[in-house]
C-alpha cells in the first residue's frame, strides 16, 4: 500500500511539474480570442463552447481523474463510484454528489437525477457530462440522445481508441471543457522525445504482447484499438499479437496466447492490472495458469491501471514500455517479473535515499544546534 500511494504521489508531482514547466499557452489549436472553442469526441461529434463549464458530470476512473489533475476538482458536479475512488486515490477532497454507473439497468436513474438537477439549478444545460467506455450510451435513443433531447448540450463520449494522439485529444478536451490546465503539454513531450529517440536509432521494433482477462472471456490478447497496444507501438513494440485480418480490440483465445508466446520466446508481455486489481490473480498466478509455471526468456510487466485510461498518466505508460522494450535508450522506474522474480523494482531503493536524506538533515540539524551553544 505504501509502495502504491508513493507512486500515485509522485506521478501527480511529475504531471503538475511537467504542467507548470510547459503549460505557458494553455489552449491554442481550438481555442478563438473571445474564449469559445470546440471539442470533438471519439464519436467525431463536435461540441461547441462560448465557455469553460461552470459544472462537470464525470463517469468513470480516469475521465473524473484527468478533470481533478487539471485544477478543477471543486467544478465536480457529480461522479461515480469509479470517479470516486480516483479521488480517494489521489487524495482529492470532493463536495459533490455521487451518481450511478453506466449501464443499461442505471440509465433511467441517471437520466432522471441529471434532469431533476438541472431543475433545481444545481447544473445548467452548458455544463458537460463525460460518457466512457459503455457503448450504449451513444446507441439511438441511448442515454445521449436522451439528455440532448432533454436540452443538455454538451455530452460528450470518449470510447475506444486506436493511437495514442486520441488519449492526448481526449485528456486535452476534457481540460478545455472544465478550464484545466493543460494535461497534454506533458503528454505531447513524452511523445515526441519517445519518438525523436527512437528515430535516431533506427526504429528498433521488441516483440511484445498485451494479455487481457475477464472471468467471462478468460485470456485474451490486445489486437488493436486498445490504448494499451496504442501505447506499445507507440513505444517501439511489435505486436505479435497483431491480426490485420481482425478488428476486434481483444481477442480472446488462450491457446493462441501460448502458442504466440512460443514462437516469440523471449516477447515482452504486458498484463493488464485488472486480473490482479479487480480479480485476485497475480504475476505468478498468471505464469502458472497460461505459461505452464515458466517465465522462459519472457518479461511481465503489469500495465498500471491510468496507463491504460483516459488520463494524462498514461504518458508515464508510454516512458515505461519505452523503458522496458528499448532499455538502452530509455531509463525508467518500472517493475519488471522475471523467473517469478520482481528485478527492476526500485522502490527500497527510493525509500532508501529518502531515509538517508532524513538522517543527514537531521545530523546536520543537530551539528548546527551544537555549534550554536
């Protein structure tokens, strides 16, 4: 848990850092001079906006994450349960309301709550909701269609995603639409630098793999569409997984997972933390399972849960593959299992210099206070 929290904190730190070191022109591409702009979502529906929402409706982990990095937790309207616990997560403090997830069963309540709040005048029909993932809601007669046909003017919808300059689009709209600072300033360097390096060295290409699980579908492996293996080519993967043949984001077939991570002996697999996370499994638990009990020559790196999102972490899940696949272009803190053994863990490490730099504050102090008397 205290390994966990030091992470998110110094992520946090490295996303407000890099925001305050780039962030001089904080919108310039949608942006006009008397302050309107548009946002275009992943359904290529155009939102209009004389103005940042004064209110924000957010579903959802990292959509609600990327408004609270942005500066504007307090404009949290309403969130979920998933927008909750990124709050709680990060330490925010939130004075709003919760509302239900999306799902068929829930939408009458949130249709219902949204429109009853309006009439209280705790929202406006300006203010923005953010819809993700669950595709439903952008279906005809969906809970879009019916909160636009109840007036409301700025639904917008982030669903599936096929590059990484889409995560970049989605976390600088959803900054621009609650008057953020700019998340993709930092997103866009990560970027740029990965991609100048990479460039100067030929574009090397690492086998790679992204592994999926659900307890319905079991294993599957990421085809495309996926911000995950967004990130990995990004990075300087090639997916071994990839089926040109196919348009499925994940394909789930765990027989083709084994017999790819035979022929590609020493591929880099990132396994999502969802199977950890949200189902008890584990590294090892993973290895034994799909792998026979034998790392062989693979790594197995679980890919955090806001790389694999909509927020402007996802940067760090970019440096990090990076950093995993092409080691001796990129430095970077990540984990790393192999042969059931976590070797790239740095974290003693940090902790270390942080107690070591304590104690030399402290004798330091000491020796001061001594020279004094």
């Amino acid at each position: 848990m205290l390994e966990n929290c030091s992470r998110k904190v110094l992520a946090t730190s490295l996303v407000l850092v890099m925001c305050l070191a780039g962030a001089t022109i904080m919108y310039s591409d949608d942006s006009d001079a008397d302050g309107s702009f548009t946002i275009t979502d992943t359904t290529g529906k155009i939102f209009e906006y004389s103005s940042a929402s004064d209110k924000v409706v957010a579903f959802g982990y990292s959509a609600t994450l990327t408004v609270a990095q942005s500066g504007q937790v307090a404009k949290l309207y309403a969130v979920d349960k998933y927008g909750k616990e990124a709050l709680t997560d990060y330490g925010y403090t939130f004075s709003g309301v919760d509302v239900a997830t999306c799902s068929s069963s829930n939408a009458d309540s949130i249709y219902t709550q949204l429109v009853q709040a309006k009439e209280a005048g705790a929202i406006s029909l300006d203010d923005t909701i953010i819809l993700t993932t669950y595709s439903a809601n952008i279906q005809p007669g969906g809970l879009r269609d019916r909160l636009e046909t109840a007036g409301f003017t700025h639904v917008l919808f982030y669903g599936t995603m096929v590059d990484y300059d889409a995560v970049v689009d989605c976390v600088r709209g959803i900054c621009l639409a609650c008057g953020g600072t700019d998340l993709g300033i930092p997103m866009e360097n990560t970027k740029n630098t990965v991609i100048q390096r990479l460039t100067e060295n030929g574009n090397p290409k690492t086998d790679a793999i992204f592994i999926w699980y659900t307890p319905s579908s079991g294993w599957g492996y990421g085809n495309t569409g996926s911000i995950s293996v967004a990130l990995m080519n990004q990075a300087g993967a090639n997916n071994i997984a990839y089926n040109s043949d196919s348009a499925a984001a994940v394909v789930y077939d765990k027989s083709t997972i084994q017999t790819l991570l035979g022929l590609c002996k020493d591929a880099v697999i990132f396994l999502d933390s969802g199977y950890i996370r949200s189902y008890g499994g584990s590294v090892e638990s993973f290895v034994d399972e799909v792998m026979g009990g034998d790392y062989g020559d693979h790594k197995i790196v679980v890919v955090e849960r806001t790389w694999n999102n909509y927020d402007a972490e996802a940067a760090d899940g970019l440096w990090a593959m990076a950093s995993v696949l092409h080691s001796d272009l990129f430095d970077g803190e990540v984990t790393v299992y192999t042969g059931g053994k976590n070797d790239s863990d740095n974290s003693l490490l940090i902790y270390g210099c942080i107690v070591a730099a304590i104690i030399i504050v402290g004798v330091v102090a000491l020796i001061f206070v001594r020279s004094r008397h």
